[in-house]
C-alpha cells in the first residue's frame, strides 16, 4: 500500500493484524477516522495550585467537570501500538469546540509510539462544562508513511541505514511523567483562571474596605453633623434668651414711661409736685 490517510476499512485491517488500537471497536469508525473518549485518570489543578488526580472509573453519572477557564489533562479509553510506517494525528470532536472547548489541533504522534495519550483541554467559557461517562471526544486518523522506502531513482527500493526509530524508553510513559517533563512538576494551569482568582480576590479586599470605610464615614458625618447642628443650637439658644431679654426689658421701660407720664398729668391738674413713688 502506498503512503496515504488510511480509510475506516484499513484502519480496522491495520487494528486487527497490528493491535494498533486496544480495546478496538469497529463501530467508532467513520470515513479515515476513529472516535475515542476519556479513561485512566483526570488531572488538574484548583485555584490553590493543588494538583487534583481523578480516576474516571468514579466519575460515575456526575461525568467529569471541566471547570470555567481551566486546562484539564485527561487520558484516551484506548492505548496505541503503531508500527514503524503508521503516524497518527487527532482532533477535538466538533460539539466540544462547539461548547467552548479548546485543543491545540494538530500534533503529529510518531510511527512507533506505544501507550495511551495524554490529551489537554482548555475550557474558554464562564461556565463549567461536563463530559459525561463514556462521551466520546476525540477523533483520530493514521497515516502510512513511505517507511523503508525511497524515490531517489524510478521505483520504490528499501533503504534503512538512516531510518530513526521510536525510542523504546519513550515508550509505554505514565501521565505523570508526561506533566513532570512537560513543566518539573509544576502546575499547569490557565492564564485567564490565576488572573480571575487574583481579581476575584481584590474585589473582596476592596469590597471589605469600602464598607469598613462606609461605616466608618458614616460614623464620621454623624459626628460632624451633629457637632454642626449642636453649635448651631447653642447659637440660637443664646440669640432666643438675648432677645427675650431685651423684650422684658423694653416692656419694664414702656411701664415706667407710663407711670411718669400719668404722675405729670396728676401733678399738673393738682398743681402739686409728683409724689416719690412716681
């Protein structure tokens, strides 16, 4: 067979002769592609930076929750043996991307490659998102390479001095190896998630301050209002009494004025002085 995308029946050929997809079902094949879902264990981090190892085998009905801006590394249901002359590549399924998830489509694994794949999905949404037991997610498709093969003359002859193999130490890797490689053992987790945290964590911080100043401030302007409007009570208590004062003052003054003018009548009539008590 020439170098080409293999089809579903050549794919299904290539796993029963080759194994080259364990456990194997024929119904997940479509066109030049198979489905694969989630299994082995599911690895991510909280807002703590605590690595979280989650074995599909207990989501159960609750499926497994991607959370709202996060990455989540999960593993295949399946494992791989491609031979030395099959590549394979794999693509997110399209109602994942859909629903807002994200996988950097494109990676081309190695003819050769043995194990199970250790694949990173990045929620973009607000939300959580939920892949339910047994989902599917994953579509892969293989690739015959011109393995042993060469053009440099008319036909195809084998020439294998320089051919590379998978390394066998590189086969076969655990997921934690892969995360222990990928970043020393430290955590893997979305840009938009630590900087949401660090908002979230601010907006509290000034939330508490605003109300301890708010009632702090209220405490403030109730002081002041009142130290204002006890100022002003005492002023106008004081300018009430003086103005009382001077009415009782002015009344006794009118009194006497009268008294004196009825003894200038009398003295006047009798024409006698004004007696001492006038």
């Amino acid at each position: 067979m020439d170098p080409a995308l293999l089809t579903a029946e050549q794919i299904n050929n290539y796993a029963r002769v080759t194994g080259l997809i364990r456990p194997f079902d024929e119904k997940l094949l479509k066109g030049a592609t198979y489905e694969i879902g989630v299994g082995g264990n599911v690895y991510s981090w909280d807002d703590k930076k605590k690595k979280k190892v989650l074995p599909v085998a207990n989501v159960g009905e609750s499926g497994i929750v991607l959370e709202a801006n996060s990455i989540t590394f999960v593993e295949t249901d399946v494992e791989f043996r491609l031979p030395q002359y099959i590549a394979m590549r794999f693509n997110l399924h399209i109602k994942l991307v859909h629903r807002g998830l994200l996988l950097g489509t494109g990676p081309i694994v190695d003819p050769g490659f043995r194990g199970r794949l250790l694949i990173p999905l990045h929620n973009l949404t607000s939300q959580p998102l939920t892949i339910k037991q047994g989902e599917k997610i994953v579509w892969i498709e293989f690739t015959k390479t011109s393995f042993g093969q060469s053009s440099d003359r008319e036909g195809y002859r084998k020439e294998l001095p320089n051919f590379k193999v998978f390394p066998k130490n590189k086969r076969w890797i655990e997921a934690e190896a892969y995360l222990q490689k990928a970043n020393s053992g430290n955590p893997i987790m979305s840009s938009i998630s630590g900087f949401i945290s660090k908002t979230n964590k601010q907006l509290k911080r000034n939330t508490r301050w605003v109300n301890t100043l708010g009632i702090t401030g209220f405490i403030s302007i109730a002081l002041t209002v009142f130290g204002g409007l006890y100022a002003s009570l005492t002023v106008l208590n004081n300018a009430w009494t003086a103005v009382n004062t001077d009415v009782a003052q002015r009344k006794e003054l009118e009194a006497r004025l009268q008294r004196l003018e009825r003894c200038l009548k009398t003295a006047k009539v009798t024409n006698k002085p004004p007696t001492p008590d006038c």
